[in-house]
C-alpha cells in the first residue's frame, strides 16, 4: 500500500471526525494531517469521483461525508486511490509462465486475501471510535 492509500484514508477519517461540525476544508484537512493542500487535492477527487464525498460550495464549504460512516469500509477507500495487490501476477496472470507451478504465488494470493479481509472488515465508523478511543 502506497502513501495514496495511507493518507487517503487519513483524510476520510478526518472528515468523518469532523463531519458533525459542517464541511472541512482542504486547509484544514491539510494543516491537521500535516500534507499539502496540491496533495490532498490529489486525494479527494478519486474520493469524491467514488461517491465517499461531497463538496459545499461557498464560505465555510469544503468536504462533507457522502454516506453513512459504516457504510464504507477501508478497502474501499484504498481501492479508490490506488491498485492494492501484493504482485501483479494476482491480477494478471498471463505475465508469468510460472502461475501454476510458483509456490509463492500462493503466498501473495493468501497474503492479499487476508488484507482484504481485514481492510474490507473494517468501516469509517470503527475508525472514529478507534480514534476516540486513542484521544482520550
């Protein structure tokens, strides 16, 4: 996992954290996760373009939550920034011959299943009260 899919997941978290308190701007965002705004710009979109936010316009706009906390998981946050595959063979096996007879393919094929399973597992919701949890 790139630092796409990191920090991505950073910033829906944040503004899941602060979604109570109207839109969050990108300025905000970027001074409390401590990145660029022309990064973070970089993040949103795919976010916004995968239907997790939505922007306000005008003063005091900026980035709101597009559905409910629990209905979006973190593989879904990371699978809208980035590809996330332990080798490319998994997705594409006709680039090697060795497919079947590799036995570390095997082992890229559990180890990408296990975090799916774990990333899918996992919501926006238990998140925020993972971070609350480490804020008090």
């Amino acid at each position: 996992m790139s630092t796409k899919g990191r920090y991505g997941a950073r910033a829906m978290l944040d503004i899941a954290m602060h979604d109570d308190k109207g839109p969050v701007s990108l300025r905000d965002l970027a001074q409390r996760q401590e990145l660029s705004v022309k990064y973070l710009e970089q993040l949103i979109q795919p976010l916004k373009a995968a239907g997790f936010i939505t922007s306000v316009r005008g003063a005091g706009g900026g980035y709101v939550l597009a559905k409910e906390p629990s209905d979006i998981n973190l593989l879904q946050i990371i699978q809208a920034l980035e590809k996330l595959t332990t080798s490319d063979c998994l997705d594409n096996p006709q680039i090697c011959g060795r497919v079947e007879i590799c036995a570390t393919h095997d082992v890229w094929k559990e180890i990408q299943s296990s975090t799916n399973h774990i990333l899918g597992s996992l919501t926006l919701q238990d998140m925020i009260e993972k971070q609350r949890q480490k804020l008090a």
